[in-house]
C-alpha cells in the first residue's frame, strides 16, 4: 500500500497555536455570548478605545500577579486575546471609529 497525499502545502497550519490558550480564549468568548449575545461585541458603543481599555486592564491585573478573572475565573490573558482580536477585527473590517 503507497503512502497517502495531502495538498495542503501554503494553507494555513493551526497546528502552530498553542494547545490550551485557544481554549480559553474561546471559553472567555461564549461566557460573554451567554452574559450578552453572540457577536454583542461588534455593536458596543465606542469599542475600539473600550476594548483597548479592557485589554490593558487584564494585561495590568495579570502583570501585578492575578492570573484569573475575579468574575470568569478565566485566565486575564485569555481575555486579553479576545480584547485583541476584536480590536483586530475593527481593524480588517472598518468600524469602531479609527
């Protein structure tokens, strides 16, 4: 029997992500679909300067020491991440007055 073929040379290896932190990150996103609604965050008033505001909250909190979330239990780099991609977000797709 001959060895299979897999084309998937230039596609995208998400493989490379660290196993675990998308995880939480993830976790982070469904607790706020579950307190708000799925994809509440693309309407939020003023959310590019709101989310970089959130996201230096907990990256502060993590650096002076809090790894978790007092409110998720979740680590603060996870929400961090998910700060960051909706800031990237705004960015790719407009919005979020730039």
């Amino acid at each position: 029997m001959s060895a299979g073929q897999k084309f998937d040379s230039g596609k995208r290896r998400w493989s490379l992500l660290p196993a675990g932190s998308v995880e939480e990150a993830v976790d982070v996103l469904e607790i706020g679909a579950a307190k708000y609604s799925e994809d509440n965050w693309q309407r939020v008033p003023n959310p590019r300067t709101r989310y970089y505001n959130a996201l230096m909250r907990h990256i502060n909190a993590w650096w002076t020491g809090e790894q978790k979330d007092p409110e998720t239990g979740k680590h603060h780099l996870a929400h961090a991440i998910c700060c960051a991609m909706f800031l990237i977000w705004f960015d790719i797709n407009g919005g979020g007055n730039a």
